[in-house]
C-alpha cells in the first residue's frame, strides 16, 4: 500500500490504482508528469496507432475510487 493506494514501480514511472470507494490524494515524493491519452480508436491500416498521449507535471494527485493512473519520471 502507499498513501492508500496500490503502487508499482517502474524503471521510467509508476502506476498508482485506487481501488476503494473513495477519492484519495497523494503527495508524491519527486515531480512525476500525468500521462492522458489523448484520441485513441483502432490501429490504422498500416497498424499505426491514431492516437496520442500528452503528459502534464504533478507534485500531488488526487484519484477518484476505481481508477489507476500512469506517471512517468
């Protein structure tokens, strides 16, 4: 458990889950950057993904229940 959440670790980010009922905040011990995708849908003809993804730096994160979330260094 960390700070009420599930963590994993990994060599370029994390990934934090939230499985309760509840929001929970978290404070993160370095700055780490959001990924949101951003577009998506199904590969194209050439088998080439459509969508993107942008990242915004966070210190603190606050996840709603039943969500996950994927930070990156």
């Amino acid at each position: 458990a960390y700070q009420g959440l599930y963590r994993r670790d990994f060599a370029k980010g994390i990934v934090l889950i939230n499985p309760t009922n509840r929001s929970v905040e978290v404070t993160l011990e370095t700055p780490f950057r959001l990924v949101t995708p951003v577009g998506g849908g199904p590969l194209d003809g050439r088998g080439r993904p459509q969508g993107t993804i942008s990242t915004t730096p966070v210190t603190t994160l606050t996840l709603p229940a039943k969500t996950a979330e994927i930070l990156l260094r």
